[in-house]
C-alpha cells in the first residue's frame, strides 16, 4: 500500500483520544461556569468539521450551537456570540488570516474561545483562551467536545460505555478499514481521477465531510472540478443534470438521515452508469457496539477516502502538497 503506515496511524488516534482528559478538565470547569451557547468557528475544512459536529449534537441536545464561518462573521457579525458564548475552532497551522481575525473579534465580544491549534507557537494559539496542540484528527477532537458537553447536560448516557469502546477499538478498526478498503479506492481512482465533474452526494453527520470532501481535497489539492450536494436536496435540481455518463458518488452513513442517502441510491440506477455508493455498514467496526455506528460513519468514510486520495495522487503525478493560488497569491 501507498504511503500507508500502520502503527503510525494507530498511534496518532490513539494519541487525540488520549486528549479527552484534558478536553474535560476544560469542558467541565464551562460548565460549572455557565455558558450560554456553543459556536463552532471555521473556514474551509474547519467550516465543514464545524458543520459535523452541530449535526452531531442537534437531535440529542437542547444545548443552543451553531457554526460560524469566520469570514461572514467579519462582514456581519453574529449577535449570538456574546461573552457567555464558548467558540471551538481548529486550525492546523494558525495562521489561517479569516479565523485569526474572527477569533481577535469574538475575543473583544468576551467569547471563550478553546482552540486546537496543531501549532502552538502560531499567533492563534496566543489569541485563545485556551489552546491544545495535536496534530490532525479534527472531527474526533470536536466530537470529544460535544459528546462531553451533551453528557453533562444528562443527554447522552452511554458516554462512558461509548469511550471505553472508543479506547480499546477505534484506533485499529479504522485503520484496518484503510487497509480493507484499498482495492476498491485504487479502482474508484482509475475510473475518476481526470473526471470533468464529480458529483458527491451526502447527508447528517457525513454532510460536512463530503462538502469538504469535495472543495478541500478533489478541487483544492487534485485540481479536479467538482460539487457537493446535500442528499435532501438531490432530487430538487441536481438530478436533472444526471446522465448516463455523470459520475456521482453517494456516501450512505448509519445515522438518523441515513434514509435520504438511501433514497438517492436507490434513484441512481434509473439514470446514471457512472455512479458510485460507499455504504459504511459494508465495513466491520469489531468491538463496537451497534447502536455506536451512527456516530461512527464518518470516520469509515474518512479512511476511504484517505485510500482514495493516495491513489489518485499517484496516478495524476500531482502531490497534493502543491497549490497553485492557494497562499501563493495575494486574494
């Protein structure tokens, strides 16, 4: 396998669960505080990261989140964050300019701000209140916030039983999904890799990732034209530009909107030859229990979408490194 190393991959998720305790230390003493709102700040990926984790906590809580992308915030502002408000944000680097701005204005509107900021000496990291430094695994840091919050707040009663599970199996069963689901990304990639357009298809807790699927990785870093669509609102436009030839790709997660997923997938065949459907229950989660899969399907995805992005990577001879505008021009 490409640029696959297994114990380092294990190693790193294990490392980000390893951060609970400290996520919960800080979690907890908000709590006691008080707070009246939960906002999750981003742009870009972050923005879709943010976008999972309010799809993760709305149908369990009746704590008020929402997320903010940075940059509207700058035109527009949001009456909402207040100096009661808690804001999550996530930056790999720190130095991206919209949410390094946002943040020094929530900061003035008094927000706590709780960032995970992979480098700690990047200027963000001085700008929020409280900063913990570890490399990638974004969803998993904020899903570790929201669940530690929704469990205080008496709404998720599993959550030892769930993180116990977590600890003793997620790091393995992910990667071996990596490694399971290789041959299949080495042929989705042959098929796609020069795709004209790609259309990917996506709902709930999948929803963020796959808008981000398809803006940070295919038309960012493989320069491969493509567009997101919510699977609520594939058969309200979309569909009508669906033909023998259009390449969709549909992610069918195990959470509560799994059923608006299964609808288009169920539709596709009726018109398109060139369509894909990644179900996360054709992938074993061994130590999990069933009623966890839900909450668990966005990382299935990730994993193959990891396969995926390497293969392509290799067979367009275009590291995803390079960028052609992106922090290369002025804009």
């Amino acid at each position: 396998m490409r640029k696959f190393d297994k114990q380092k991959l294990v190693d790193n998720m294990n490392g980000a669960l390893q951060l609970r305790n400290e996520i919960n230390d800080f979690v907890d003493k908000i709590n006691e505080r008080g707070f009246s709102n939960i906002c999750w700040l981003g742009i870009g990926g972050t923005y879709a990261s943010s976008m999972q984790a309010v799809v993760h906590m709305k149908e369990k809580t009746a704590l008020e989140t929402f997320y903010q992308n940075a940059a509207e915030y700058l035109t527009t502002g949001n009456k909402r964050i207040t100096d009661k408000t808690l804001v999550v944000t996530s930056s790999v680097t720190g130095s991206t300019q919209e949410v390094v701005d946002a943040v020094a204005q929530m900061k003035k509107a008094g927000a706590t701000i709780l960032g995970f900021i992979d480098k700690k000496d990047a200027h963000l990291a001085s700008l929020v209140s409280y900063c913990i430094s570890y490399p990638v695994n974004e969803q998993l840091k904020f899903f570790m916030v929201a669940d530690r919050f929704m469990y205080l707040n008496g709404e998720f009663p599993d959550y030892e039983e769930f993180y116990q599970e977590m600890d003793e199996n997620f790091a393995n069963d992910i990667a071996n999904i990596e490694e399971e689901s290789d041959e299949f990304a080495k042929d989705f990639a042959e098929k796609h890799h020069d795709d004209a357009i790609h259309y990917f298809v996506g709902a709930g807790n999948q929803w963020g990732a796959t808008y981000s699927y398809a803006m940070c990785y295919w038309e960012e870093q493989h320069w491969i034209r493509t567009r997101a669509v919510e699977a609520a609102e594939f058969f309200h436009g979309m569909f009508e530009v669906v033909d023998r030839d259009t390449p969709v790709t549909v992610y069918v997660g195990e959470d509560s909107q799994r059923s608006l997923s299964e609808r288009v997938a169920k539709f596709l065949p009726n018109i398109s030859g060139a369509y894909t459907i990644i179900d996360s229950k054709d992938y074993e989660l061994p130590g999990f229990s069933e009623k966890f899969r839900g909450t668990l399907s966005p990382f299935i995805f990730h994993a193959i979408n990891n396969r995926i992005d390497v293969n392509i990577e290799h067979i367009n001879r275009h590291p995803m490194d390079i960028r052609r505008y992106y922090r290369a021009l002025n804009y």
